[in-house]
C-alpha cells in the first residue's frame, strides 16, 4: 500500500508542479496545512477519497491522472 500513496504523491506533485503551484499555495486551496501537502506528495499518508477528489479538482485535471 505505501507504494500507492507513494506513486499518488509523486504524481500530485509533478502536477503541481506543472501547473506552476507552490506546495504553499496548494495547502493554502486545500484547506491543509503545508506540512499535511508535503507528507501526501511523499506518500507517508494515505488521504481520504474526498481528499484526492478535491485536490484532483485544485489541480484541474482527472483522478485518474493522479492515480497510479
């Protein structure tokens, strides 16, 4: 299972970062705090389906394209 939430976080994060995103700023729309960002964008946690929904959306892009 880690390396799920591993796989989900390297692609959040290649997201955000193609879109040009702080992990600040994608905190700050999450409504997480940044140290949360950071741990899910380094597969330690594993987040809620709402979660990855929301932040599929702040990403402006499919699930799908987030999931491993």
């Amino acid at each position: 299972m880690k390396d799920i939430a591993f796989k989900f976080g390297k692609n959040i994060r290649a997201r955000r970062k193609s879109l040009g995103i702080s992990q600040d700023k994608l905190a700050l729309l999450a409504n997480m705090d940044r140290s949360y960002a950071g741990r899910i964008e380094r597969g330690e946690v594993n987040i809620t389906l709402e979660k990855a929904y929301s932040l599929a959306e702040i990403l402006d892009c499919d699930i799908r394209e987030l999931l491993p």
